[in-house]
C-alpha cells in the first residue's frame, strides 16, 4: 500500500491543476463576456487536440515534476503543515516563470495575462487544501498508509526513547515494529514483546515483518555489526537510519533526513539508478496501463468465472523472492481447489520436475476452468499490478514460491544463483517462458536466468516480449 502514496498524491495534484484551469477558464470567460464574439473557446479548448494541447500538457507535467521535486510525493519529507504550505508556494512561483518562459518562447501568449492569474491563484488553492486535508487525514489514522515499517537498533534507553519520538513526531511515516538487541546491549529498557530477536537475525526478520528501514539508537554497536548490516541492508533495500550521537559507523557516504520532526543520519538511503533501469521502468508503466486498459474487460470476465465455479477467493497470493530477496504478494488468478497448499505435500511422490520445481502435467488440484486459464497464461494476468507496485517487471528471473528456496545457503551454486536473481526484480515473462517454460529443467532455468542478468539489456527485453505472444498463443510448455 506505501508504493501506492506516491502516484496517489500525483494524480491529486494533476486533478488539482485540472481543477485550477477550469476555475481560471470560468472567470476569465466571465470577467470577458463578449470573448465568444472574437474568440470561439470551451475549456475542452485547453486540453483537446489542438493548438492549446501542448500548452496543457506543459502545465500538467511540469507542476507535477515540481512537486516531486521539492518532495511533495514523498509523505516522509512534509512533517507538517507549515513545510506543506512552503513546498506548495514554492512550486506555484517556480510555474509562474515556466508559464512566462513558455509564452515567450512559443512566440504568442498561449495563455493571456487574464487566465494565467485566476489559474495560478486557484491551482495554488485547491493544491494546499486538499494536501493539507490528506496530511491531517494521515494523521488520524491508527496506521496511515504512508507508514513504513522500521525496526530500532538497540533496547536500552536510547532505543526506548527513539521509539517514543517516532511515536510522537513520525507516526505518519514510520511504524516502529520492534527492537534488535545488539552484543553490547545492557538490560533492556523495552518491553520484552517489543524485542524481535538479535542483530544478527535481520535478514529472516525483513520478510516476516515487511520491514522498509532500520534505525540505529546504539551507542554500542560493534563495527563488524554495523558492516553485516549495512550489507544487507544494500542487498534488501533497507532504509538505515541513525541518530546523530553514533553515525560515520557504517557508511562513509553520509546523508541528512528527516523523518516527521526527527533530525537522523541517513547512511544507505543514495542510489544510483541508470538510465537503462529508469528507461526499463517507464516502459513498463507505459505498457501495463495501456494493455491493462484492453485486458480490462477479460480480467474482469475471467474474475466473474473463478468466483462462480465453488465460491472460493478470485486471487491466489503466495510469497514470492524479490529484488534483494525480500518477499512480496505475488498476484495470480486462483487455477487450482481451494486447499491446493495444504494438498501440495500429499502429491511430492509425483513431481515431474527436477531440481526445486514442482510441477505436475495432470495435477489434480486445477479446476477444469484453471487448466484453460494457466495454458494460455490468462491467470497470469494480476501481476500487471506488482509491475504497477515495482515489485516486479515485465520481463526478468520468474519469482519462486518462498518454500522452494529453503536450505538454499548450504548449496554454493544455488546461492550464486539467488545472489544474481536478487540484484534485479522478478518479471512475468523472461528467456525461461520463452525457451519452453515447464518442459525447460531446473538447471536450464537457473542457466537462463543467469544469462539474462548478465547480458541484460533494453532490446532483450523486448525481445522476449515479443517472443512471449506466440508461446502464450501456442500455450507451449504450459502446466
């Protein structure tokens, strides 16, 4: 729910400036009423195909580009109403000199003087009020949604005291989930329950409890400490926080945060992402919500016959392995009875595959109605909401269920093989669905998978997507 904040708040925004424009339009027209006899224009004008639309499109994306900017799309970094109120002004002024640019270079006034007044001052209007309601909302709420779970380092005062000025300063943007005790750590001054383990117990701790950030309020934290974790920090995505009475332990690039009203040392929080990756991204996002717009209508035909067949959920959700090796609800239409996991241990003798694999070519857990669905790949079809969460991409490693990946630190070739599988996201196709899917092995797949990271790029992608409509059309390899 966190990942969807962010384009929640912009698609407010670009309601907001939609907003703005229409209420412009109406006291523009009102103020001029005898504009009609000189200049034929409706407010479709302003955002229809025609001389208007570049102008339109301009104003949209540029005040949402300031707004992410300025952080007004990261809930973390607007503790409060004063710091919204700025951050909203601010962009207002910065748009004025883009509306000014815009006419000047476009060698005529796209917008006269008499609309870009009244569109400033209600676009600015309607943006504080309804930030300032969504802020105040959060802050009503047991548990907002822009809340990440964290954990703290340490159980001793500071860790007790770190925990109730997050409670108090930070609660719409951070739940405390518990406590680590480290080595060093004296007698605790948390409640027991609030302790989830030992320093070294992170890793298995990330998964259970979905957690986004640590924060170190240690005084005693051993530096070999600090390195494992800020390690796996960088392999899990964490967040690492510290307070500024222990920093320049783990990290020799140092950043400042703010979270709510706490001043922190942000350690692991810079990222470099490449303009392939970013490229990758958007045209994920471009492709699953237009095809997510034509396959609407199937989706929801298809949801309709799997709650009418016995009943049972529409959705199958299991764990799956992502980026980093963190878990993530991995989406699939429901092919199988309703009790197929408690059914899976019953069936072990007849497994077909090899390796971690378990596949079966008459398994008799699939309804009739979920063998057409998964030969054709159809149930397939709600991971296009984890591309839409960034949990997975269109085309990378195929996520494995949590259970098959157990053990897998005493095999050395596995964990290579895990290790490259963490560093990118899951996808829904990949070279495995494209080279014969569940009649390819297990050591072809973590051959493939392989392959595909280390020669990954733009045009292999779509590649494989392109290879992918005719192995779904053939339903080839499908179980």
């Amino acid at each position: 729910m966190q990942r969807l904040v962010g384009p929640a708040l912009a698609v407010l925004d670009a309601l907001c400036v939609a907003g703005g424009l229409l209420v412009a339009w109406a006291v523009w027209t009102w103020r001029s009423p005898n504009l009609g006899v000189l200049v034929q224009i409706v407010y479709g004008d302003l955002w229809g195909p025609n001389r208007f639309i570049t102008a339109g499109v301009v104003l949209v994306v540029t005040w949402l580009l300031l707004h992410r900017s300025a952080g007004l799309h990261d809930p973390s970094r607007m503790p409060n109403s004063a710091t919204i109120a700025g951050a909203v002004t601010r962009s207002a002024a910065q748009m004025l000199v883009v509306i000014v640019g815009e006419n000047f270079l476009l060698g005529e006034r796209v917008y006269p003087k008499g609309l870009v007044v009244p569109f400033l001052g209600a676009t600015w209007g309607l943006l504080l009020v309804v930030r300032l309601a969504v802020f105040r909302w959060l802050l009503r709420l047991e548990r907002p949604p822009t809340a990440i779970n964290a954990v703290i380092v340490g159980v001793g005062e500071d860790g007790a005291e770190m925990a109730a000025r997050m409670d108090r300063d930070a609660r719409h943007v951070v739940r405390v989930a518990g406590h680590l005790r480290t080595q060093l750590d004296g007698a605790a001054k948390v409640p027991e329950d609030h302790i989830l383990g030992d320093l070294a117990e992170l890793g298995p701790l990330v998964n259970r409890h979905r957690l986004g950030m640590v924060v170190v309020a240690s005084r005693s934290l051993p530096r070999d400490d600090a390195m494992r974790m800020a390690v796996l920090a960088d392999r899990m995505g964490l967040r690492v926080l510290q307070a500024p009475y222990s920093w320049g332990v783990v990290s020799p690039r140092l950043g400042f945060a703010r979270l709510g009203d706490l001043d922190l040392i942000d350690l692991v929080g810079v990222q470099y992402p490449t303009f392939a990756e970013q490229l990758k991204r958007a045209f994920d996002l471009v492709t699953v919500v237009a095809g997510g717009v034509c396959v609407a209508p199937l989706m929801l035909a298809v949801a309709l016959v799997v709650k009418l067949q016995d009943g049972g959920p529409v959705l199958y959700v299991s764990p799956r392995a992502g980026r980093g090796g963190r878990f993530f609800g991995f989406y699939k239409f429901r092919s199988m009875v309703v009790d197929a996991d408690r059914r899976r241990a019953e069936l072990e003798a007849a497994n077909e595959a090899d390796g971690r694999l378990f596949k079966m070519r008459h398994d008799p857990r699939v309804t009739p109605f979920g063998r057409f669905i998964r030969k054709y790949s159809i149930d397939e079809l709600p991971q296009l909401l984890n591309v839409l969460r960034g949990e997975m991409n269109l085309v990378g490693p195929r996520p494995l269920p949590s259970g098959d990946l157990e053990g897998i630190e005493g095999d050395p070739e596995m964990s290579y093989w895990f290790d490259l599988r963490s560093k990118v996201n899951p996808g829904i196709t990949g070279l495995w669905q494209v080279s014969g899917r569940s009649d390819t092995g297990f050591a072809e797949m973590v051959r493939l998978d392989i392959h595909y990271i280390q020669n990954w790029s733009f045009w292999l992608d779509v590649q494989i997507l392109i290879k992918t409509i005719p192995a779904v059309l053939r339903g080839r390899g499908a179980r």
